[in-house]
C-alpha cells in the first residue's frame, strides 16, 4: 500500500497527495516533488491522507536540502517579479519594479522598486498577492539601494561596495572630493547610482589628518636651507615641494625635514 501524506507548495495553496515510498517523513518537512512541470519543494502539512482507489499520485523524490529551498525560492522570486513588471504595465504604473524577495518560510513577498514620485500600488498589491497567493508588500528605495539589489561593476573595475560587503551607507559630501583634491567632475567621482562614490570616506579621515599637517599653498617657510615658498604638496608621499627664496631652486623634501616654528623657537632660546 503506498504511504500517502498531504504536501503544499505554498502556505494558501491546495493539498497535493503524494507517494513517499519508504522515505521517513515528519510534518514540516520540506520535499521534492516529481510534478508535471519538473521537480518541485514542498512543504509536508500532513501524514494523515487516507488512500482513495484510483487516485493519481505525485512522487516524493527525497527530502529536501538547502540548495533545492535555495534554488526553489530563487526560481520563485524570479517568477514574482516577473509577474509584477506585467501587472504594472496592465494597470499603467509609472514604477520599476526591482528585486523580489521571500521570507525563510516563502509565505511572505517583498517586491523592491523605484519610482519617480509617489505611486498608490494597492490594486497592484492586491492583484499579486492573489495571483502568488501569499502575502505581498511593496517597499520603495532610493538610488543606492537601486544599485545595490541590481548590482553592477564599479569604476575601480570590482564589484560595487554596497553589493559586496557594505551593510549600511555612511554620509558623503562633496567636502570630502575637495579634502582629497578630487576633482569636481560629476562624472568622475559619482557611482553608477548617481549619487557621490561610497569610497570617498573610507580614507577620508586620513586625508584630513595629513593635510592639516601639510603648509599651505605659496606659504613662506624655514627649511634647512633657509627661507622657502610652497609650491606643491604630495599627500600620499608626505612631502612638501619649495623654491627657495634666495636662489629659486626648487626642491621636494619630506615633509618632517621642515623647520617648525615651535622647534626654531626653542633652538633659539637654548642658544642665548
């Protein structure tokens, strides 16, 4: 006699008899199942299905592991999202529908998208949830968040940050382009979002920690070879580039070598 229990493929949807064979199940257990249409997860929602003569079976191939829920809810995210860009163009939303994603238990739709301006997605919202049979909500993001559920090649020619390894997008202002003396080029220092590069404040901090120790642009300074003018700097290197006033050579020199104040002063004092 076959071993009949009762599996659904989604939390609304209808009870499907199927044959386990010899395979050991309990109530929860996730499944897949020999269908129509290919191999399909599902979930076991009851032992107890009584034997009806005749009846037409759906086989349990085994029971499932992580990559079939994996691959099953990634398949069905795909499905979601595709049915929710032609439910859009149906009720003629101006929206773009983004990514879809599926709680741990699959019975719960989040469909990510931009828009322009505010949209009113109840009938959509509706529409879908009835049509998936599970409980929908839309969410719109900026963006950054665009391009983080899209994904895309950075300007550095790797992966975007916010795809990689970002969990949260910190503030950055063109302050930070000007501290690094960037220049301000809209189109050399935004990312494919728009939006100023994530990555102009991951060495900010030490940007502004350098530059306050380096003199200013045609400042007069000591150096050890006398009186000289700034006439370039060199943040990565640490060095500061002068002419010195006597004779107009130009020389580049760490920036430690040069005289501070604070020291002249006390080089002085030990003197007299």
């Amino acid at each position: 006699m076959a071993n009949i229990i009762g599996v659904k493929f989604s939390s609304r949807g209808k009870l499907i008899h199927c044959d386990t064979g010899e395979i050991p199940l309990q109530v929860n257990d996730y499944v897949v199942v020999d269908t129509d249409h290919g191999s399909g997860v599902a979930k076991v929602a009851t032992l107890e299905v009584p034997y009806q003569p005749g009846e037409q079976l759906m086989k349990v191939v085994r029971k499932a592991e992580a990559k079939d829920l994996e691959e099953a809810r990634r398949n069905l995210e795909e499905e979601a999202l595709v049915k929710c860009h032609e439910m859009v163009g149906q009720l003629g939303l101006k929206m773009k529908p983004l990514a879809a994603r599926y709680d741990a238990e699959a019975d719960r739709l989040t469909v990510f998208f931009s828009a322009e301006e505010r949209v009113d997605f109840r009938d959509l919202v509706r529409k879908l949830s009835h049509a998936l049979e599970r409980r929908v909500e839309l969410r719109q993001v900026g963006a950054r968040d665009e391009a983080k559920l899209l994904g895309s090649m950075g300007r550095c020619g790797y992966p975007l940050c916010c795809q990689s390894f970002l969990t949260s997008f910190a503030s950055v202002s063109i302050k930070m382009a000007k501290e690094q003396s960037l220049a301000l080029n809209p189109m050399k220092i935004s990312g494919v979002c728009g939006r100023l590069l994530c990555c102009l404040a991951y060495e900010n901090k030490e940007y502004a920690a350098v530059k306050k120790k380096m003199p200013r642009l045609k400042q007069e300074i000591s150096t050890p070879w006398g009186k000289a003018r700034v006439v370039g700097t060199d943040l990565f290197k640490e060095t500061v580039t002068i002419e010195l006033l006597d004779n107009e050579v130009v020389k580049e020199i760490a920036l430690d070598e040069l005289v501070q104040p604070e020291e002249k002063s006390h080089e002085e004092g030990d003197q007299t």
